[in-house]
C-alpha cells in the first residue's frame, strides 16, 4: 500500500470545511505534514499484530465516576431560571442565531 499524497488542494478543502483560514504557505506545510503522517500509518499498519490482545488504553488508570443525584435545594424553578431572560417563548429562552455560513 502507498501512502496517500495530500495536496494543497485538500488542505484548502479541509480548511473551507472548518472554516479556517489558511495562507499558502500554511497549505504547503500542512500537506507536506499530513503526506508524513499517512506514511507513518502506512508504515504502522504493516507491523505484524498477530497474537497480540487489543488495547483500549495503557495508563491503568480508571475513569472516576458518581451517581448522577438531583439536589432540588440547589435546582431553579422555570420561573426563576427564565426571570432575568431578555427574551422567551413557550417558557424558553429566546436567542439570536449564532450559526452562519460565511
């Protein structure tokens, strides 16, 4: 299997998607690093791994966890929670939209 080649024109792609900008300069680098970083997964993936167990993670370490407890003494009603709001509608806030495609 050949490692993957990545262009300047798919860090540009990338890029539009995420809506990041990018100069040129940046667009060569990014290429040139996501091209090595194809080649080191190519070159992973061809490392014998039979016989050998899966591994989720190394560290031994385990996630801390606590039931999820409802404190109604620290809890604000609707009434509260909306009583400072600029705006609401059906007992909800009411927000300008944050989400635009430019």
């Amino acid at each position: 299997m050949q490692s993957k080649k990545v262009s300047t024109h798919d860090v540009a792609h990338i890029a539009d998607l995420a809506h990041i900008p990018v100069t040129e300069e940046e667009k060569e680098n990014l290429a040139e690093a996501f091209t090595t970083t194809y080649g080191v997964v190519d070159i992973l993936s061809k490392a014998n791994t039979k016989g050998m167990t899966q591994t989720q993670q190394v560290t031994g370490l385990e996630n801390v966890t606590r039931d999820d407890v409802i404190d109604e003494t620290r809890m604000f009603s609707q009434e509260e929670a909306l009583r400072n709001a600029t705006t609401i509608h059906n007992g909800y806030f009411v927000v300008e939209q944050v989400l635009d495609k430019s």
